[in-house]
C-alpha cells in the first residue's frame, strides 16, 4: 500500500550555527525549513534551473565559464548545472552542515547525488557573504539562491548582500563581463535599481509563473568589462 501523508513528516531537525534547520517530506516532495521559514522544496525546479541557464546566456560565449552557485538548497541550481557539459568549474557554497549532509548522503541525494559525483562540482561549506568578501577566486557567473528574495532574507545577517557594499563584493568575484543572478520569490524594481546604482549593466528581469500569486524572479545583472 502506498503511503499517503496528509501532512508534512520531519525527517530531521537540527541547530545549525545560523538556527534550526528541518527536512521535511510532505508527500512526495522534500522542504527545507529554516527558522520556521519555508525555504524550497522539490515541486518544480523551474526558476531554480532558469536562475543557471539564463546566467549561461547571458555570458558572451567564454568556453568553460566558471558559476559559482550560492546556496545548496535542495540541489535544483547544481544538478542543473552539472547536466550542462558548457560549464567548466562549479563551486557551491552552503552555510549549513545539515543541507550539505542531507544531499551527501540523506533524502536528498536522489536530487543531487550525479552533480555531487562530477568532478567539475566542489561545495564549500561557509557563509556566502563572508565568502564574497574574502574569497580571492573569481567567476564567470554567479547565481545566487539563499534568500526568498533580496526583501525578505533567512536571516538580518544576508541583508548585507543586497547592500551597495555587498554588491560591490560581488561584483569583485565576477570576471569582467560576468553575470551577477539572484533568485527572488517575486520581482523588486527596487533591487533592479540597486543593481544600475552598483554600477551593473544589462540588468533585467525574467519571470516564471507559479501556480498561484506572484510569479518566481530571477534578476540578472552583468559585470562591466
């Protein structure tokens, strides 16, 4: 008999250095919660895969560009990104120990599991605004998905990232001509202004439907040069 759930079963629940994070399973699909705060689940994937594939566009052509991807999350943005023989290196950077556990060797290694396996991927587990701040490598894209949105962050601390300051950091780890791309769970006009004030060109936005309310964003910006 195949089981049904009516609602949501934790299959684990850790405190992780930035809260408590927890997976659950909610019939078919896996979610990650953060703080109490829905964070993604595995239902669609669909601006999650748009947030690599229009950075890859994006680019002017460069052979084996080289993405960093901000947020493991359920693992949509690497696996796609891995499925794609056009990229070169693929850096990961996670905050938590539990999300990089849970796609190693949990639930969630049925999402990721090839991508973790290509010997183009490597995750790093560490802050993604410390790491833009301090990090001396430099990429051709880099695709950011660690916030429901530059208005409404996981946690105060990643406000910084969407600041003058913290898009100047970005900035600096992008390769002349790179794209900066952030994943929203809506478009913001106003972040769109802060990317032209940062100095970033070709900014737009591409949007995906979703089944009800605003659509999925993703805001592309390129790095003069």
């Amino acid at each position: 008999m195949t089981a049904v759930y009516d609602t949501p079963v934790v299959l684990d629940r850790r405190d992780g250095p930035y809260g408590e994070v927890v997976l659950r399973r909610h019939g078919a699909l896996l979610q990650i919660i953060a703080n109490g705060c829905f964070l993604m689940d595995t239902s669609d994937g669909r601006s999650e895969r748009l947030l690599v594939d229009a950075a890859r566009a994006a680019l002017d052509g460069r052979p084996a560009p080289e993405v960093l991807i901000g947020g493991l999350g359920v693992g949509f943005s690497l696996a796609h990104a891995a499925a794609d023989p056009r990229w070169g290196r693929i850096t990961v950077v996670e905050r938590e120990p539990a999300v990089i556990g849970w796609h190693r060797d949990g639930p969630l290694a049925e999402v990721s599991a090839g991508a973790l396996a290509d010997p183009r991927t490597a995750i790093v587990e560490a802050d993604l605004v410390r790491y833009v701040n301090e990090t001396s490598d430099t990429f051709d894209a880099l695709c950011l998905d660690i916030d429901n949105g530059p208005g409404w962050t996981v946690t105060e601390d990643n406000d910084s990232l969407y600041s003058p300051a913290g898009l100047a950091a970005c900035a600096r780890v992008l390769k002349p001509g790179g794209v900066l791309a952030v994943w929203s769970a809506e478009p913001s006009p106003e972040f769109e202004g802060s990317l032209r004030n940062a100095g970033f060109q070709q900014v737009r936005t591409e949007e995906v439907p979703v089944a009800r309310g605003v659509p999925d964003a993703v805001h592309l910006a390129v790095r003069p040069g």
